[in-house]
C-alpha cells in the first residue's frame, strides 16, 4: 500500500471518526430534547387528569369526571387501574392493554417508552393515593411515531452528510496529499537516476519553501549528494596521486634493475638508489597508515608531560642543518610551556611545518619562531617571507597529496604532499588547531594552538 493511499484512508478515518462522533451527540441531543418535551406534556396532562379524579366510598372512579377531561393533545392516551389490578377506565375505550406493562407491575412513578398493541409509546405511571392509602395506576401515554419519524430522518440525514463529507474529504486530501507527496516522487526519481547513472553532480530541485518537512529532507539529500561527490572526487584524486607516487620510485628500481641485468654485475650506486626508493615507499606507507588512523580518530598518543619550548629548541637545531646558508632560521620569542601531549608527534609537526617554511622560502629569506602562551592554550607561530600560498589553494592546503604546484612534475625530495595533512591531524588529535594566513608575494604564517591537556579520546572529534 502505497504511502498517499495510506495518508489518504488516515485522513478520511480521522474526518469520518469525527463525524460520527458529533453525528451521535446531535442524535443523541435532539432525541433528549424532544423526549424532555413529551415527558413535560405527559406530566402536565396527568397531575391535569389526578385533579378530576374521584373515588366513592366503595373505591371505585367517577367516569363521568373522565368521559369530560379534555386532554391538550388529542392523541393522548390514558387508562386508570384499579387497586386490584383491573382496568378502570380507558381512552380509547378500545385500548384494554396496559399502555406500559412493566410499571403496571411495578405500580410505581416513572417514565418509559413501551410498545403497546404494536405501537411504539412514551409513558407515565402515576400511583393513585387517597387517605385510605393506595387506590390504583394512572397512566398516561403518548405515541412516538413522529419522534421515530424525526429521528430517522436525522440519522438518514446525517449518515448521507457523513458519507458524503468522507468522499469530498478522501477526493480532497488525495489531491492535496499527492500534490504534498510529488516532491517525494520527484526526488525518489532522481535519486533513482543519480545510483544507475553514477552521476553525482545532478542535484534535486526544490519546489516550495525549503523550511518544510520535505524542503528539509530534499536539503539533506542534496546536501549528502554532495558529500558523496566530494568523497568520490577526493578517492579518485587519491588513488590517482597514490599511483603516481609509487610510479616514481618504482620506476627508480625498475630501472636500476635492469641496469644490473645488462651490466651482470651489482652496482653499488644502483643499490644505495634502490635502497632510497624503498626507504622512499616505506615513508610513503607509513605516512597514509599514520593518516588512515588520524582521520579514525584512533591516532595512537603517548600522553605525558611535554616541555614544549625544550622541543621547539630540539627541532630549531635540527632545522638550522637543513637551512644551511639558503635562509636564516630565528627564534623570536620563546617561553618556558609544558602541556600533555605526544612528545614524538609534536615534534613531527613541527618539523613539517618549519621544513615547508624553510623549502619554499627562497635564497636569504627569514623564517621566524615564537612560543608563547594565550590564555589557556600554548601558540607555535611559524612564519616565513616566502612566495605565499594562493588564495585558491588554502582551503585545500591540509589535504593528502595536495600541492600548490600547478604542474605534477615534482623533484625528488620535494615529498608526498603529506606533511600538512599530518600536522593537522595531529594537532587536532591533541585538541587543537592550525590557522594559516598567506599574501602572495609577502610571506606565510602557520600558528598551531595546543590546549594545556587534550581532550578525552570520546570528546575528541574528526572531520
């Protein structure tokens, strides 16, 4: 059954419930009013009739009194029975059946609708009392065929009504619900489409507000699309950077190999570049495990206290080897900064970092190094006077593989395009951040934010 019908029959059950609950309380109402009415007549007409009525000292009733009551309605009915249970007096004389059997047994006041010589009627039974005590029944009855009349034509009128708003309702809500559901159709379709197809791009188009239900769900769909366009463009981007990394040195040993082949004699500088392309790949795999687990957000830390400024100091006379005479390395401002964190891969973060200062800074530049605190979290500034990183690459610069280099052509030791990636997973790992700000042409600035204890491994999230 599909969803609209479902709606559909819901809504109509739900108008149909309703109508038959306020058709039965109308019914109900006007049959209770209309009741009251005759009941009210009845009771007129019999303390009316109690008045006239007389006893003699045998204790029989003067007819002559009866044959001259004038009821209000002339349909009214009325018989007097005696003590002993036989009839008195009745009008129409014809009527010999008690107009209510049951209070003619139980000889006492009440209100009842009864049949009698098959006609449905409203009835009052009044005990008659003198001061000798009980003297016989008065009851007084009315017929009800017009109240049976009414009433049924008030439940014809109101089961038609019912049936009739119920179909004006279902065609109704059908239409209105098909019209509510075609957005559903719509996407549903083109989500269809977009699976078969493998086309990621195409998008679903919103019709009517977007702050619906619907509008919400079509925003999501859209919104995953997206996501998965941008998962499947970055798998492709990355099986196709992961393939040209491995092609390079693979190609490497291949070649010295066959070198060998031909010459039939190991040489020593074909192994030592063998050696540098395997120790090459083995950095290459052990860089993407490291990353793999990073973007889990199972990064294996060795939590413990780090003196941050003592790994700052390590790393700039490592760093000052690498920069040799090409740029000046300074330690602008350090303090004295202890946090908890991985010793090992801080200082890999850093190394990263100022290596990428000192690689892309040009002959006598400066690249600078401060440590502080701010507030309650330590701040790594690395900044350089480089070239600066293009507007359009810095969102993507923490990205695998990615490189500001327009051409794919890479020297040898320029390396995988992994080392921000790493940093930023680390950092983050931490509980920190990483903000990079870059003019063209003036220099960039890397500041790393590290807070005094990393978060929970449950508190810690990844993007």
């Amino acid at each position: 059954m599909s969803l609209r019908l479902r709606l559909t029959l819901l809504y109509t059950s739900l108008i149909g419930g309703t109508l038959f609950l306020f058709g039965s309380l109308v019914y109900a109402l006007v049959s209770l009013i209309l009741i009251d009415q005759i009941d009210s007549i009845l009771s007129q007409q019999a303390e009316a009739l109690v008045q006239v009525l007389r006893v003699n000292a045998e204790g029989d009733f003067d007819t002559r009194l009866l044959d001259s009551f004038q009821p209000a309605d002339s349909t009214l009915l009325f018989q007097v029975w005696g003590i002993d249970r036989e009839l008195k007096y009745a009008r129409p004389r014809f009527w010999r059946d008690p107009l209510d059997p049951l209070a003619a047994q139980l000889g006492r006041t009440m209100f009842n609708s009864a049949y009698s010589r098959g006609t449905h009627l409203r009835v009052i039974s009044i005990p008659l009392l003198t001061r000798r005590g009980p003297s016989g029944l008065l009851q007084v009855g009315v017929s009800l065929r017009l109240l049976d009349t009414t009433q049924q034509a008030l439940a014809s009128i109101l089961i038609a009504l019912a049936l009739l708003s119920m179909t004006l309702a279902a065609a109704f809500g059908s239409w209105i619900i098909h019209r509510a559901l075609a957005p559903l159709a719509t996407a549903t379709q083109i989500a269809t489409t977009i699976t078969r197809a493998d086309d990621l791009s195409r998008r679903i188009p919103l019709e009517g507000p977007p702050d619906t239900e619907i509008g919400q769900l079509i925003e999501a769909f859209n919104e995953t699309f997206s996501r998965l366009e941008n998962l499947f463009l970055a798998q492709r981007r990355f099986v196709a950077d992961v393939s040209h990394e491995l092609r390079t040195p693979l190609t490497v040993i291949k070649g010295e190999v066959s070198l060998m082949r031909k010459m039939r004699q190991v040489d020593e500088d074909s192994l030592n570049s063998i050696e540098a392309e395997v120790d090459r790949l083995t950095r290459l795999v052990g860089n993407l495990l490291l990353l793999a687990h990073a973007e889990s957000g199972k990064l294996p830390l060795e939590l413990k206290p780090v003196e941050l400024d003592t790994v700052l100091l390590e790393v700039f006379q490592q760093m000052r080897t690498l920069a040799g005479d090409k740029v000046t390395l300074q330690i602008q401002e350090i303090d004295q900064v202890s946090i908890i964190g991985d010793r090992d891969r801080l200082k890999q973060v850093f190394f990263n970092l100022i290596g990428n200062a000192i690689q892309y800074t040009p002959q006598g530049g400066l690249v600078c190094i401060r440590l502080g605190w701010v507030g309650e979290n330590a701040r790594v500034i690395i900044s350089d006077n480089g070239p600066g990183i293009p507007a359009e690459d810095l969102p993507h610069i923490f990205e695998r593989f990615y490189r500001g280099e327009k051409s794919r052509t890479r020297s040898h030791g320029s390396g995988f395009g992994l080392g921000l990636s790493i940093a930023y997973w680390i950092v983050r790992n931490h509980g920190g951040s990483i903000d990079v700000h870059s003019v063209e042409g003036q220099g960039t600035t890397f500041s790393v934010w590290l807070p005094k204890t990393p978060p929970q491994p449950s508190d810690s999230k990844s993007e």
